[in-house]
C-alpha cells in the first residue's frame, strides 16, 4: 500500500530541497523519470517512491536526504577504506552524493554477476533511480512478512550471498530479513549503500554478520538451517 504524501508533509522541504528539485528536472527531461505515484518507504536517511518512467514503465526512486546527520554518525566507515572514494571531499552533501553513487555502483556489480537485486537505472547527485519490485507500485513483501519461510528459501538466500561475495566481489554489510524482497518465489536483495569489496579491511566481519543475521532469522521461524562455519564455507567456496 503506497505511503500518501500527506503523511509525510513534514518531510516534504527535507526531501525536494532546491538541488533535489533540479536533479529530478534534469533526469525527467532525460526521460528517466515520467510522474511519480507516491512514497513507498520513509525512512531516517532517504524517501523511495514509486514512478513510471517516460514510457509509463514502473520505476523506483531513492532520494537521499541530504540534510542528516546519520550519514556523518553512522555511514563513514563503509566509504572510508573503499579505493572507489578515496580522496573524496567529506562535506555533508558530498557524503550523500558518494553514498548514493556507492549504492548504484555496488548494484551495477552485483546485477551485472548475476545476482537477483533491483536493476539499477541511473544516479544523479541524491537520486537513485532502479527497477521497481512489486506489482501496480505495491512493493513486493519482505522476507520479515511472509507467513511462512522454508529450507529452500534459506538456502535461495546463501545462494545470492554467495554470488555476491565470489562473482560481484561485494559483501552487502548490512544483510537481513529487513531488506530482501520475496518476488516471484526469488530472493531480491536491496539497500546495497553500505555494501563493500571485498577487499575492504572490514568485509569478513560483515560477512560473518550477514549470514549470521540470515541463520538466526530462520533457524527462529523454525528452519533447518546450516551452522556459520559450513555457511561461511559455501558462500566463500
């Protein structure tokens, strides 16, 4: 169910802010975005909304607030260490602007190894643009929602930290029943802004957390599930 813009009035300036307003003009005139249909998710650090493209195809589109703190306080040891931004300017609205450029790149890798993650579209300054999943602007459920989780489900899951880490290079460092879409009986992994190589000094302990947070989520709606070092071992196979 789309989130109405008139709950999130408050929000409104905080989101579409003069440099905002003119990178959505810049990429509607582009044709990449055609009408947006409303907000599908709020959260402390970006807006994602539900819209078409300028041929009426369903998109979806992040908008990173750019004026929070939450990026300075809790997202900076994900860019630094990353050779991608090395040399960076580190004012406010550039950490956005690297943050939301980190997050297409991060999806370009992964979506171009094969693994199942929202389709990325195009990044401009604080907008992301990528595959909409869901059907008629409803997203589709998370794996937190569904009824009912299964063995076969838990291994899809490994199956695509797997791909992450051995074809894409990537850990996605932040991994859990939260931010996995269960659409047409496949995994889709999203939020890939504080996903990083693995190369970075930090990636084997975000992986260990994501396949932990991915073991513990099933072994408690009752799954047989693999232990960590046998998981860790396949994933890194």
């Amino acid at each position: 169910m789309l989130i109405k813009d008139s709950e999130h009035e408050e929000t409104v300036e905080e989101v579409f802010d003069r440099t905002t307003v003119m990178t959505i003009y810049k990429l509607m005139n582009a044709g990449v975005i055609g009408e947006f249909k409303g907000v599908v998710s709020a959260g402390k650090e970006a807006r994602v909304y539900a819209a078409t493209d300028s041929e009426g195809n369903p998109i979806a589109v992040k908008i990173f607030l750019t004026k929070t703190a939450e990026f300075r306080r809790g997202r900076m040891k994900y860019i630094l260490g990353d050779p991608r931004f090395e040399g960076m300017r580190l004012a406010d609205r550039n950490i956005v602007y690297a943050w939301a450029a980190k997050e297409y790149k991060n999806l370009k890798l992964a979506y171009e190894a094969g693994a199942y993650v929202p389709r990325p579209i195009k990044q401009e300054k604080n907008v992301l643009v990528m595959e909409f999943i869901g059907e008629n602007f409803t997203p589709a459920p998370i794996l937190k929602d569904l009824p009912r989780v299964t063995e076969y489900m838990f291994l899809q899951v490994l199956r695509q930290v797997r791909i992450l880490y051995r074809r894409a290079g990537l850990v996605h460092a932040d991994l859990s029943e939260y931010n996995i879409f269960y659409y047409k009986r496949k995994p889709i992994l999203f939020d890939f802004g504080q996903a990083v190589l693995t190369s970075h000094p930090n990636a084997e302990a975000y992986l260990v957390r994501d396949i932990s947070n991915v073991i513990q989520f099933f072994r408690e709606r009752g799954v047989a599930v693999l232990d960590l070092d046998t998981a860790l071992e396949y994933v890194k196979a």
